[in-house]
C-alpha cells in the first residue's frame, strides 16, 4: 500500500482528480488541521478543486510505511497559496485503507500551534 500513498500525493500535486478519485473509497474520511472533517468522495474534491488554499506545489516523500490495513508517510512540502504566497511545511500523513484503496486520511503539519 505504499505505492497508493505515493501515487495519490502525487496525484494532488498534478491536480489530476480521475486519478485522486480512484485511489479512495466512496465514503473516504479526511481530517486536515484548519478545516471541518471531509466526508466522502465528492466533499473530497471539492476540497482540492475548490477549497484548498494551495494552487500548486509538490510533495517530497522521505518515508513511507504501510500494510494492508493503515499507513504512515512524512516528508515536506512546497507550493504557492492562491495568493501568491510561497508556502513551505513539512507533513505527516496517517491512512487508513479498505479494498485496496484509501478510506481515512489525516494529516498533520509541523508547525507552531501553541
């Protein structure tokens, strides 16, 4: 399942949206820090179509580590928000998969919070 993590960031930062959308199930969960939970495959893109205040960028993995039932990778970000600023962050990412495609996602980003 390793392949599926790598593939759907990579899909995110292509902003090919057949492709996120066959790697998650109908009812796919994500948690991102920032923003209400996102239930299921049409919130899902909509958030990245729409909401997600990234235009472009790009994921660097440095770990992934999965099985058949969850997932975990981390590395860093860097982009552009949709208002020109530069954005750069370094992730981490838990999965949860079913059927051979992910079901949950939450991410985490290392930045000071508190």
């Amino acid at each position: 399942m390793s392949a599926i993590i790598v593939a759907l960031l990579g899909a995110v930062d292509r902003r090919d949206w057949a492709a996120l959308c066959s790697m998650v199930t109908p009812d796919v969960v994500y948690d991102r820090p920032g923003y209400p939970t996102i239930h299921g495959i049409d919130a899902w893109l909509a958030f990245y179509r729409d909401t997600r205040v990234i235009t472009t960028g790009r994921h660097h993995v440095v770990r992934v580590l999965a099985d058949d039932v969850e997932g975990f990778c981390w590395g860093d970000f860097a982009g552009v928000t949709r208002t020109g600023d530069p954005v750069e962050v370094l992730f981490a990412d838990w999965y949860g998969f079913r059927g051979g495609r992910i079901c949950q996602r939450r991410t985490f980003f290392y930045e000071r919070a508190i």
